[in-house]
C-alpha cells in the first residue's frame, strides 16, 4: 500500500491545504510589516531634520524602532518557524530598554523645560514628594532592565538551549512558569513606579502629552501579551467550532480475486480516510503561531500610526 498525508483546513466552506493558507499569510503579514516599518522610518526621519534636541532624539528614535521590532519579528516568525523563542525573549528584553528611553524622555523634559512651564517643573522636582516620584521611577524601571532585560532574559536563553523552556507550559520542572512571574512582578513594579510618576507630573508635563506616548508603549506591549494568552486558550480547545483542520489519508490497497491467481485481473481501490489534526500538539503549535505572527503583521501598522501621532518632531522644533 502507498500512503500520503496532508493537513487541510476548511474556511467560509472551501477546503484548501493548510500550507497554501499560510503561504497567502505569509505574503500578506510580510507586505503589512513593510507598511508599519515605513511609517516608522518616515517618523524617524522626521526627527532627524526637526528634532532640535539630541537627547530627546535619541531616546524617540529608540522608542519608535520598537514596531519595526515586533514587525520584523512577526514577519520572520511567519517565514522561519525556528528560534521563535529566542527572537521572543530577545524582543522582552528590548521592551525594558524601551521603558527606559521613555523615562529619560519625561525626565528631560522636566529637567529642560520642555514640560511648558518651567517654573512649574522645577518646583515638582524641588518638592520632596517629586524627587522621591523620581527617584521611585528610576529604582523602578531601572530594576525592570535589570531583572527582566538582563537577567530573566539570560537564564530563559540558557534554559531554552538545554531544552528546559517551552513558551506556554506551566510545570514544575519547566523554566517558563518562573521566568513568566519574574518578569510579571518585575514589570508590574516598573509599570506601577512610572504611572506614579507620570500622576505627579500632569500638570508639568501636559503640552507634551506624557500619557498618550505612555500609552503607545504600554498597549503594544498589553496587546500582544493578550494576544498570546488568546492563542495558549485557542490551543487548548477541543475544536474550532465552523474551521475544520484534518489529516486525509490515502490507501491504495490491490484487490485481487480467488478465481485469478496470476493476477490478471488485479485492481487498485483507492481509500481516503480522514482524522482530526486538531488533536495533534504539533499542529496546534504550527497554527498558533502563524496566528499569532500574523495578526501582530496587521497591528504594526496601526501602532506605527499611532506612534507618529504621539511622538511628532513638531514638539521639538525649536522653529515653530
């Protein structure tokens, strides 16, 4: 007998094989990165001619490559399905560094007057209660770099490499479940020390619109956390309701007859038989990851939209 397997998937009720689905994924979530990274470089070169204030420049840029980031990550995600973790871990730990940038930015627009009234900034940052914001923000963040950027990146790197992480599995003997609730305390206490910060400085720093460039790093980050949440839910269902995924089989048996036994007059039945692919780990994996890469392909664009909104080099033209 001869055999041949394919995985197909049924959609608005067409059949078609799975790969030709994420071959047509593939050219689109590459195109939708391109766009996001085009409109973030456009943002970047217009600091580059406007932005009249090196450290803020530096720090914006930095803050706006984080969509090219997660673009390109999503976009390579879909074209090598390998190194998914690592290029993960690797995208955490340049989130932290992000932090980081945004909270020297509102320092330096305290420190130089750029909150609008000067007199106003100093005042917070001479106030007891404002140094010590500052100071909260700073062991904060500071502590996210270092934990999370650094040190949980690290030892899940390590880990993943001697086989003991696996993205998504909550067991005992497995690295991610620790490495997940380090960074979700470490990250909680930096996002906590930094919204204390931006309360403190509302009046200050309210022609530089801190909140809405807050908001921007924060629900890029928020999105694609819930996202994979969403994804670990969807592998874990029993079905996926109207989509339909199965393995078709093929057998081809020889028929042969008592009455022919040279075989003469011999033929080939062709059987096809179907089984769920759903049930199979590997499958889930393959298409919760497509998913996931695919739909943040999409959310680039908007994010890099929203981040040239947010981050506009009018704010530090010193001509206008």
């Amino acid at each position: 007998s001869q055999n041949s397997d394919d995985i197909f998937v049924e959609l608005f009720g067409q059949a078609t094989s799975l790969g030709v689905v994420y071959n047509e994924a593939q050219m689109i979530g590459s195109r939708f990165a391109f766009l996001a990274c085009a409109v973030t470089a456009h943002s970047i070169y217009s600091h580059m001619r406007r932005n009249a204030c090196p450290q803020a420049k530096a720090c914006i840029v930095r803050i706006l490559l984080l969509v090219p980031v997660y673009a390109v990550d999503a976009a390579l995600g879909l074209q090598r399905r390998q190194n998914e973790v690592p290029r993960q871990l690797l995208r955490q730990a340049y989130e932290a560094y992000v932090l980081l940038c945004f909270l020297r930015l509102v320092l330096l627009c305290l420190c130089e007057g750029r909150a609008g009234d000067c007199t106003l900034a100093s005042s917070f940052l001479s106030e007891k209660g404002g140094s010590g914001a500052v100071r909260t923000a700073k062991l904060g963040v500071w502590q996210y770099v270092v934990v999370c950027g650094v040190a949980n990146t690290a030892v899940a790197l390590i880990a993943w490499a001697a086989g003991a992480y696996h993205d998504g599995l909550f067991v005992l003997d497995d690295a991610y479940p620790y490495c997940a609730a380090v960074q979700f305390v470490s990250q909680s206490w930096a996002l906590w020390a930094m919204v204390n910060l931006l309360h403190g400085t509302q009046r200050e720093l309210a022609p530089v619109r801190p909140v809405l460039k807050f908001m921007c790093i924060k629900l890029l980050i928020f999105f694609t956390w819930v996202q994979t949440v969403a994804i670990l839910v969807l592998e874990n269902v029993s079905s996926l309701g109207r989509i339909s995924l199965w393995i078709e089989t093929e057998h081809h048996h020889i028929v042969s007859h008592w009455w022919d036994p040279l075989g003469v007059f011999d033929t080939t039945r062709l059987e096809r038989h179907r089984s769920n692919a759903w049930l199979r780990p590997e499958v889930r994996d393959e298409v919760g990851m497509g998913l996931g890469n695919f739909v943040l392909c999409i959310e680039m664009v908007a994010f890099a939209a929203l981040h040239c909104c947010a981050y506009r080099a009018s704010e530090w033209d010193r001509s206008e």
